[in-house]
C-alpha cells in the first residue's frame, strides 16, 4: 500500500546517496526534501539524526532512481529536479530561490516576513525554524510584493507551478501581518492568476479576512497545531495562550469568508499529545467545514527541538485511516481544495490516505465475455497501436487456452495479463501480453496484475512459471521475485528475455 509506504519513510526518513536537493531549516517541516512515489509528492526527512537508521535509501538503477527497503527495491522515486526559477535574480538582483521555494510537485511557498515577534523569546514555538535560514542567510527578511510577483511568474513560466503558498511570522499587533499578506496577494495576481494560499494567527478583527479575499486570496490556513492543551501551551504558548475559542471563531469566519473545504488547519502528531485528541480535534475542524491537516512532527536541525523523534509510524496509520472516514463523512477532500498545503499534500500522507480509500483496486480472472473483450481491446492498444509490436492484432493460438486476469479501478477495466498451461506439462505455465492503460500505470496496476498472476498459478499447481519479457522490462520484474533464465531474442523486433518467477515469493 502506497500511502504506507509514505506514512514510514515521513517518520523514518530516506537515506540519500546521491545529489538531491536538501533543505535543512524553514518555517514548516523543512528539513529533507521531495520524492514522487507513483504520482504522488513526499516530501520526507534527509539529514535528521535519526536518518541514518531507517531501513529506507535512494539506490540508482541504470540511471532511474528507486527507493530501497532493507536492500530490496521497493518502488520508482523520482526526484524532482532543481527548479529552473532559481537560477534568476531579481531586478534588484536579489537570488529568486531566497524569495520563494518549490514545494511538492507544483506549488512555490514563500515566507513572505521571515521573522517573528516571539523568536527570542520563551513563547517561541519550539518546533518551529523560521529564522535560521536568515540566519544562514538562505532566504530574504522580507520579500517586497514586486519581488515576489516577479519571482512567482517566472515560476509559472518554467516550472509549470499550478498554485501558491504564503506564510509569515507572527506580528504585533495581532492581524497586522494580514495586510501585508493582502498586499503580496493581489500584487501576485496582477501578473498571474494562479490560486494563493494565506497562512496566519486568528485576527482581532474578522473584517481583515474579507480584506483578504478582496485581495484574491483563495485558502487560508489559521494553524493550531494541537488539539492537547497542555502540549499546545508547552511547544506553543503564544497559541495556547490565543484560545480554542478564539481559534473557533477565525475558523468560522474564515469558512463564512473562503467557503466550505477552503480552510485549514494543521495538526502535529509526535509532540507527546493523546493520540484521541487529534481525532476529537480533526472532527471539531471537519464539522465546522475547516480541512485537519495531519502531519508528522520533523525536527528541525537547529530548532530548539532538533534532537527530538519523530511519531511511530504506525500511530500515523491509524490516525489516518480514522480521520480519511471523518473526512468523508463530512464532505471534505483534499482534490476539493483550490491552494495550499492541503492541496500540494506532500508533507502529510493524508492525501496518500484519500486516494487509496476512494480508489478500489480488485485485481481476478475475466468472469464475462465483456470483460474478456475489454481485456483484448487493452491489449490492442498497447502492443498494436501504441508499441507497434504487431500489425493489426496481437492475438495467437494461446489465447484460446488462456485465462485473462483483469485488474479493475472503480469498475473499470484498466489492465489485463493472460496465463496458459504450457505443451510441456501440467505443471508449467506461461504468463505473458501484460498490459495497462497509459493513465493508470503510475498506479501499480501492473504490479498488482504479475502478483496475481503468480498466485492464481500456483494455486493450479503450477512449479514453473515463465514468460518473455521485453528487455527494458526484465529490471521491473526482478523486483517482483523473477530471474532471468535465458538470452536477450528479438520477437517481433524488439528485444526479449525469458524469464521464471520465484513463487515462493506469494
């Protein structure tokens, strides 16, 4: 399971052997950097002093980059590439990457006030590294509207960025921090429209999140962090010191403002809090339409929280699973929202979560002439229309012996693989024209498809199961316990290897 796989390697981290880049401090969980497992951005701990023990790495594969588990490959995970904005400077030749920074798979954030009031103070929050990376002079005390327009449409010219995030640091007096965030908003939007995010305390005054979204604000986030008073007041006291009332009320007024699913919330999990408390919290926020952002708390290197750990991966789990049914009980969803950390997703494995319980993946045998047609119209578009392997079909005298395993997605048909007996004896089989619709491959269909193929032989009592498989295949396959047993042979003009699966593997 994908969003597993996510939930271990956020409190696990990734041990990184090749370049890769690496933020280290920031306002949010900043240390570590993005991976894109099956279509969906994890932005996972690099560099933290527990690192080093997870039984997760990036390992290169002929040039492709994998996630490994215990030395075994595991998935695909690929790295997002240095984004080309940040090789410009500004008009006042100030570094495009000390304005703002890509986050996830298609989103730019900027900490557009880069101190905060309580930083030398003891109300500080704890876990939080807003100023280091001024201090280490990686990012700009206060980006200027103009800059951040400049930086933000470049970012959408060359990197294909779909949606913006802007935080600061807390100001006095409470809620003057919105103006200037409303200033940067519209500034942004006169020479882009893309849909912006806005993350602050609860103002004094409502009034200034109407001020907001004449702005062209479209999100908000107004963050409490911990539903665990006593935790709150320890790791945040300015924010235990605001009040769930008064946190109730900005959300309110922020749903009136922004509409329901377009506010959130963050909740950190691993600060010591009842694990029943970010439940009890996630409903408060998905009753009044405000969206609970779980998320793991990361130490920040630097932070006065640096040598802390990180939550168990398995109360990540669980949590998730309850509050994905909380979410969809209350008409919630992460797809639902315009901008943000919720729809950017890559700190959190909730989005992960969702998509899995909305998506149903039921992998069997063909049972109808119906779906035996949709498994050979499949087939045809990938070996004769697409791969060119044949002319005009790709059927031959197996398929008559053949069983078809399908996998569907919500009903649908979105791949097939057939098995036969082999001539030479009861207890070999074949498998072979292992096909996936192009939108569904980053889904592991085919994955799950070999899988059950191998489980619906052997329980036929198959020992040997075989099938050539195209050359740049032959990797693919060997992280799903088959070897190559036979030399490269060109079938139909491209290259081929004979292959044997280990069934002990299911």
């Amino acid at each position: 399971m994908l969003a597993h796989t996510i939930t271990e390697i956020q409190s696990l981290g990734v041990r990184v052997g090749m370049d890769s880049p690496n933020r280290k401090v920031g306002a949010g969980p900043a240390e570590g950097g993005t991976i894109i497992l099956g279509g969906i951005p994890a932005h996972v701990p690099f560099s933290g002093n527990f690192v080093s023990r997870s039984p997760y790495a990036l390992r290169l594969l002929e040039g492709e980059s994998w996630l490994v588990k215990g030395g075994e490959f595991i998935l695909p995970a690929r790295m997002k590439q240095r984004p080309k904005f940040y090789d410009y400077v500004t008009k006042d030749k100030v570094s495009y990457s000390s304005i703002a920074l890509f986050h996830g798979k298609d989103c730019v954030a900027s900490t557009v006030r880069q101190t905060c009031t309580y930083w030398n103070s003891h109300k500080r929050c704890q876990f939080c590294g807003i100023e280091l990376s001024l201090s280490s002079a990686q990012t700009t005390k206060l980006k200027t509207p103009s800059q951040l327009a400049e930086v933000i449409r470049k970012a959408m010219e060359l990197d294909s960025v779909s949606h913006v995030v802007l935080t600061t640091g807390a100001t006095l007096p409470p809620g003057k921090e919105i103006d200037y965030l409303g200033r940067c908003v519209k500034a942004i939007k006169e020479v882009c429209d893309l849909p912006i995010h806005a993350q602050f305390l609860p103002p004094d005054d409502p009034k200034k999140l109407n001020e907001l979204k004449k702005a062209g604000t479209d999100t908000v986030g107004i963050h409490i962090e911990s539903f665990d008073m006593e935790v709150l007041a320890r790791f945040a006291p300015v924010k235990a010191a605001i009040g769930l009332e008064m946190y109730e009320k900005a959300w309110n007024c922020a749903v009136d403002v922004f509409d329901f699913n377009q506010v959130s919330s963050f909740l950190l999990v691993g600060l010591g809090e009842q694990e029943d408390s970010v439940v009890r919290g996630s409903e408060f926020l998905a009753e009044r339409g405000v969206y609970p952002f779980v998320v793991p708390f990361r130490p920040i290197p630097g932070s006065l929280m640096e040598d802390c750990g990180t939550p168990n991966p398995e109360t990540m789990k669980r949590l998730y699973n309850t509050i994905v049914g909380i979410l969809r009980n209350k008409g919630l969803s992460a797809a639902k929202s315009l901008a943000g950390c919720v729809r950017c997703g890559a700190c959190s494995a909730l989005q992960a979560y969702e998509q899995e319980a909305g998506k149903q993946f039921i992998c069997r045998p063909a049972v109808t002439d119906e779906e035996l047609a949709v498994a050979l119209q499949i087939r045809k578009d990938v070996f004769v229309r697409e791969q060119g392997l044949f002319e005009t079909s790709d059927l031959d005298e197996n398929d008559s012996s053949s069983t078809h395993i399908i996998v569907k997605c919500d009903d649908e048909i979105i791949g097939a693989v057939r098995v036969f007996p082999e001539k030479d004896g009861p207890n070999h089989w074949v498998g072979g024209r292992l096909a996936v619709r192009r939108k569904y491959r980053d889904n592991h269909a085919g994955a799950l498809l070999v899988q059950e193929a191998m489980r619906y032989v052997k329980n036929k009592g198959c020992t040997r199961f075989t099938a050539h498989i195209q050359e740049q295949n032959v990797h693919y396959f060997s992280l799903l316990g088959w070897k190559a047993v036979g030399p490269v042979e060109t079938y139909h003009g491209k290259a081929h290897r004979l292959m044997e699966a280990d069934l002990c593997r299911v």
